[in-house]
C-alpha cells in the first residue's frame, strides 16, 4: 500500500503541471466580482489520490469505536494492562491537585503558582475546554505564554517566566526583614486578561457574506511590575489531546524530508521544523508539540504541562515556575515540604499521565464514501491544503510501543511550522518558530467537537467558530489556498468542510 503523504503527492507534482487543473476547476466555479482573477498556480493540485480504505480508520490499530461522548478512549488494540495503565494516568490528568502540605500526598504540591488544578479542566474530554468569554478575565482554558518580540533576545521575561499563571495558592510573607527588601508580601497570580473582538467582514466570490472575531489582548494587573520591553504575550486555548502517542511516533525522517525552509521547490510553502532543546538530554532535537511545536516529545510537553500550568515539578522540571522576583512564591514552595529529591510528581506517575496521553485513541471517520464527502476530499486535494496538513504516514516500526509502531494514520499535519500571515501572527518567537509562525493543526477528529464538548473552537487561541472561519483566518503562506477557498461556490465550500468533519 502507498503512502502519499510523502511519496505520492508531497514530492511527485510539480506545481507547473498543475496550472492546466486550476483553470478547470475554476472555470467551474460561478465567478464573483471579489474573486481574485490572479490565483496562483500553485492552488491547485491535479493530483488527488485513490481513495484508500485506511482512510476510515483514522489512528490504526489506536483507532477506537466511541463517537460523540467524549474523546477520551484508549485505543482498541490494546491489550488489557496498556487499558489498566491508561485509566490510572487518566485520573491522575483528570483529578484536581491540592496545595501542600496536605493530606493527601498523592496530589498535593499545587501551585505556587498556577493556570488551573487540573489537566482535564483544560482539555475538556480531552479537547478543548469552554472558551473564556470577552471582558475582564481571570483566564481558565485560554494560557498567556510570553515570548520575545526581538530575534535577537530570546529570552522570557525576567519577573514572569515564559507563561502567566493567573493563580495562587495563598502565602503570606511574615519575616519583617524580607517584607523591608521586598514590595509585595503575598503570593498572588500574575495578572488578567482583557479580551475583546473587533468584526471583520468580508465576502465568498459567490456575494456570500461572511464575518471573523478578530480578539485583542491585553494583559492587566500585571501583580509584579511591567513586563520587559521585548516581551509580548500569545494567547492559546488548549488543544485537543488525542492521537499525541501516534504524532510522537512519527519518524523524524519522515518529518524531515517534509522540509523546505527555503521554499526551494517554489510552491510557496515553506515547512520549517523547529529545533528544540531536549530538556532531559540537552540535544537540540525537531520540536513537535505545542501550537509553535517547542517541545521535541511527549513526556517533555506533559511534564511541562505539570510544571507551567499547575505548578507540579517533576524530574524534567525540577523547579518551581517562581523567578527570583517572586519571593513570596520561593518561600511558598519551601513551605509546601517539596524538595528537589522529592518531586511533586515522581516519575512513576508522571510515566502512567505519559502513557494515558500516549495510547488515548482518536475516533475513526464517518462517512467517508458518501458523495459529498467524496467531493469535499477531492477538492481538499485540488486546493492544496494537504501541502500542509499532510494527511498520513506509517509510524516507526522501532518505536518503543508495539501498539503504536508501524500504524497507518491519518492526522492531517506535517508538524511544520509555516507563517501564517498578519492576522494570526502573535509576534513572538519560541526558539526558531517566528511570530509568524504556527505549527499545522491535526485535522483528525475535530468535526467531532461539538458533539463532545458544546462548542467547536478552532485555530491557537480559538477564534475561529467554525472550519469555515478556520481557513478563512488562513494567511501568508497559505494566502493562495485561503483565495482558492474564498472562490469556491457554496456547495463547493461546503462539500470541502463536510470531508473536514469528516476526517
Ligand atoms: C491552563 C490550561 C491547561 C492545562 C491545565 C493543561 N494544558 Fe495541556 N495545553 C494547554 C495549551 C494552551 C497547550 C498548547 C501549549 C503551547 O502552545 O505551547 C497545551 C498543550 C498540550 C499538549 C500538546 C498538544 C499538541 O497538539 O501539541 C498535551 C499533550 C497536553 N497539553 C497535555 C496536558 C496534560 C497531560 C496536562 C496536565 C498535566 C495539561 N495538558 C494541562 C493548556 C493546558
Ligand atoms: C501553509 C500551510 C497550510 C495550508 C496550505 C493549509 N493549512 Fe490549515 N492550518 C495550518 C496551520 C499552521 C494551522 C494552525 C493555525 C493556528 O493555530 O493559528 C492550520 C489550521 C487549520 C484548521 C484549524 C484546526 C484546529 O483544530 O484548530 C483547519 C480546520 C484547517 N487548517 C483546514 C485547512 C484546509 C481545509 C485547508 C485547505 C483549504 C488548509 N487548512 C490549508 C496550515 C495550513
């Protein structure tokens, strides 16, 4: 069986054979007046492959059965320890942590600082949890991360670290010899965030109308002084959390011959992989998770997850996210109890969340064969968003576990980053990644979304309502697909987010 995402499509067509294609597809299409006459010859592809039946099951043998409730399943190949093994990760992702000391030891070490008490109340069902409203907020699901704005400092900021944690565990500094020294006696959360919309609206070729949320963001209450000068702020909505163990089992080969930084094909696309620190080793490595792809592996996002988001250190992330500012949360994490040979995640549970992030299955696709599925695939291929969202691969055969080695999956990513244009951009860099720059989303089970969660959110920060919002938000890079799409008739359009959802 043939692999396109690497071989049949990625590499084989040169986008000159193309332009013949684009002028019959177009010339299909009712023509707008807004319709940009100009669409670039590369947004088109003739090539659109077979349809192969592996399509259907999205993940391989991590592939599960469940739809609609929740996306938190393992997957169904697995034999009954990897299950055992999953469920006891699983509580300890879903069950919320107390601050120390406390009596329950087994979760305890909360904070000092932190987002939330739990993995789950951030990956709802292990997607996307609520969206927080417009207006002056203490921010839940939505995380503030800081970056510099200038190429040539990389550094976080001084005072807050590389995130804002908007939460406290309560301290209060007593000793009146420090309280002299230092402005502010008591440990409290980082800031709010005032996020507001501003519309923009715009039309199909077709005369349709259509309107975008643009957010604006602004931190206040900053509780520890200003931010540094070259520091901005990026804010994310968590992401969905399925199929991880499949992406981190993708040969970095396979992820490599993808690249093209310099866009030396002159398609337009540029794929660049960041190149990350292994915390653990030291070795720069390709970065593959988080939305600006920073960390190189899956224990290394989730141990971060533990230390940044809920202030639980751990053998990667020894030491509380506190700067040396921050006295009082320096004293508060002494008076918790935890030392560094006694970490408030120690590894064997750190391994078990690991593992239950690794095996968490992702649902299989519907209806793929119907006809206007079929359409919609077709059309994914002929506007080339799959120069991006490559659709599959077979994972390492040599990867550790069996179950997820040498599967046949469907994600929908190159785990490349590309720029994406003005409007998404954050302006701020993490590592080699630019403020332009955003790594491309796993398409794989978002369509069931609503279903599981109530709300469809897309895109980093969750902007966009739904996938037609998505790819109109779609710029730089991929500025051509994003014409190609606005030139669709309604039909087209919605034939092409059938086949999303359907994925
Ligand atoms: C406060 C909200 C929040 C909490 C709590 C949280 N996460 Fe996340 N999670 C995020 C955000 C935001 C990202 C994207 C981070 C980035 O872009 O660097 C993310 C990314 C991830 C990813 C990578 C997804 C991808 O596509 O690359 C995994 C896996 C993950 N989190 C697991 C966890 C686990 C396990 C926990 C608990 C230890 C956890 N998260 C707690 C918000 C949260
Ligand atoms: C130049 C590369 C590129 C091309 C071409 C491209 N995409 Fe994307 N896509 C991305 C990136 C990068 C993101 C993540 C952007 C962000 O998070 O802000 C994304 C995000 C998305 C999302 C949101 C997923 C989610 O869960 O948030 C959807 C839906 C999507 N793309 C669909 C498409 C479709 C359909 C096409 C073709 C019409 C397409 N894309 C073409 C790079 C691309």
């Amino acid at each position: 069986m043939k692999h396109f995402s690497l071989h049949n499509v990625k590499s084989i067509y040169s986008t000159r054979l193309l332009a013949f294609t684009i002028l019959v597809v177009l010339s299909a299409c009712d023509r707008g007046p807004n319709q940009s006459k100009n669409v670039s010859s590369q947004s088109i592809v003739s090539v659109v492959p077979t349809f192969d039946l592996s399509e259907h099951k999205t993940a391989g043998g991590i592939t599960h059965k469940r739809l609609y409730a929740s996306y938190l399943y393992p997957g169904e190949k697995l034999n009954n320890k990897q299950k055992l093994n999953f469920w006891s990760g699983f509580s300890f992702f879903r069950d919320p942590w107390v601050a120390a000391p406390s009596a329950t030891g087994n979760r305890d070490g909360l904070g000092p600082l932190f987002n939330t008490r739990s993995c789950i109340a951030c990956h709802t069902a292990g997607s996307r949890a609520k969206i927080d409203e417009a207006g002056h907020i203490l921010p839940l699901s939505l995380v503030v991360r800081l970056g510099s704005k200038d190429s040539s400092i990389k550094d976080v900021d001084p005072i807050y670290g590389g995130q804002i944690q908007p939460r406290a565990i309560s301290y209060r500094l007593t000793d009146t010899e420090i309280i002299e020294k230092y402005p502010y006696t008591d440990n409290v959360g980082e800031a709010w965030l005032d996020k507001s919309y501003s519309k923009i609206e715009g039309t199909f070729a077709d005369g349709e109308p259509y309107e975008l949320l643009k957010p604006n963001y602004q931190l206040s209450k900053l509780a520890y002084g200003e931010l540094a000068p070259h520091i901005g702020i990026s804010v994310r909505l968590a992401p969905n959390i399925f199929g991880m163990g499949l992406l981190n089992a993708i040969k970095t080969d396979d992820l490599l011959e993808q690249e093209d930084s310099n866009d030396s094909d002159g398609n337009g696309i540029s794929a660049k992989y960041n190149r990350v620190p292994n915390v653990i080793t030291n070795v720069i490595e390709v970065g593959r998770f988080g939305f600006k792809a920073k960390h190189p592996n899956l224990h290394q996002q989730v141990a971060a997850a533990f230390r940044d988001d809920i202030g639980i250190t751990n053998s990667s992330f020894v030491n509380e996210s506190c700067t040396a500012r921050q006295v009082a949360c320096n004293y508060a994490a002494e008076y918790g109890g935890h030392s560094l040979a006694d970490l408030e995640i120690p590894n064997n549970r750190l391994d078990l969340v690991v593992t239950f992030n690794e095996l968490l299955g992702v649902p299989p696709a519907r209806k793929l064969q119907s006809k206007t599925v079929q359409a919609g695939r077709t059309l994914f291929y002929q506007l080339n968003c799959q120069q991006c969202h490559t659709p599959s691969y077979v994972t390492d055969e040599a990867y550790p576990v069996k179950a997820l080695a040498k599967q046949t999956i469907w994600p929908y990513t190159d785990l490349a980053l590309h720029d994406m244009g003005e409007g998404l951009a954050d302006g701020v860099y993490e590592f080699n990644a630019n403020g332009h720059e955003w790594r491309t989303a796993p398409l794989w089970g978002i369509g069931l979304q609503q279903y599981t969660t109530g709300q469809q959110r897309f895109l980093h920060d969750g902007r966009a309502r739904t996938i037609s919002e998505a790819i109109l938000w779609h710029g730089g890079e991929a500025e051509p697909v994003k014409k190609a799409y606005v030139a669709l008739t309604k039909q087209q359009r919605e034939a092409l987010i059938k086949f999303v959802k359907a994925i």
